[in-house]
C-alpha cells in the first residue's frame, strides 16, 4: 500500500519562482504539511490547513489524481499594520497520484480546526469463487 500514493509537484514548481525571475509570482503559493498513514482500511491523509475554511477548499480526483487546492485569507485586525509574519497567506495546491487499489468513489474527507482528513479507503479485492463449467 505504500506505493499506492505518489506526490507530484508539477504545480507548485509552475508558481514557484526560479532564480532567473525578477518579478514576484501573482499569488503566493503555500505548500501545507501533510501527513498520510496506513490502515487496515486504507491511507488517510492528514494536511494542516490553518485559516482555510469549506469555503475555500476545493479536492477534486481526476485521472488518477487527487488535488487539494484551497486559499487563506489574511487574518488581521482592523486597522493593524503588520510587524512580522510567520503565518503563511495565499493559495495552496498539493496534488498525489493514486493507484488504482484505492476506492475512488469511497473517498472522504473533512474539515476540522483546520485540519483536513482525507480517508482514501481500498477496493475490496475479489473473494475466491467457484465458476460453474456447462457442459452440451
């Protein structure tokens, strides 16, 4: 099962700069941290998405890939000038390729204190059965 999710990071290196680039990207691209384990049941992915809500999440599985795209918003109190920032703001996207032992129409996720869960549960394998011969 561990071969069952690969992260690709095309995306995030398309906004990204490089070190040839003057100017700053449009939009900030945030890389959230994400944790997945193995179950009995499957993989469970485990991103830390603090200041994202439903609202600006977006999981979409397509072609064997599952994207999680979201966006944080600044969180300032009115009419304070900012100091000093560690809390990172802007669009977020991570994509994993998954393979096909996962039940894709069995994913789930939730969103909870700004942690995101995304259950990826297995496909049930094919029990052993007889297979009837006829015969003329």
């Amino acid at each position: 099962m561990s071969q069952e999710i690969r992260k690709t990071s095309e995306e995030q290196n398309e906004q990204q700069p490089t070190a040839g680039d003057t100017a700053p990207p449009s939009r900030a691209v945030v890389t959230a941290p994400i944790d997945i384990y193995e179950t009995e049941e499957g993989l469970v992915l485990m991103a830390d998405l603090p200041g994202v809500t439903t609202d600006t999440l977006e999981l979409q599985v397509q072609d064997n890939k599952l994207t999680i795209f979201g966006r944080v918003t600044p969180v300032a109190p009115a009419g304070a000038r900012l100091l000093h920032r560690e809390y990172e703001q802007g669009d977020f996207l991570r994509s994993f390729i998954l393979s096909d032992e996962v039940d894709y129409d069995g994913i789930t996720a939730k969103l909870n204190n700004g942690v995101l869960e995304v259950n990826l549960p297995r496909m049930p394998r094919a029990e052993p059965r007889r297979i009837q011969v006829d015969g003329d």
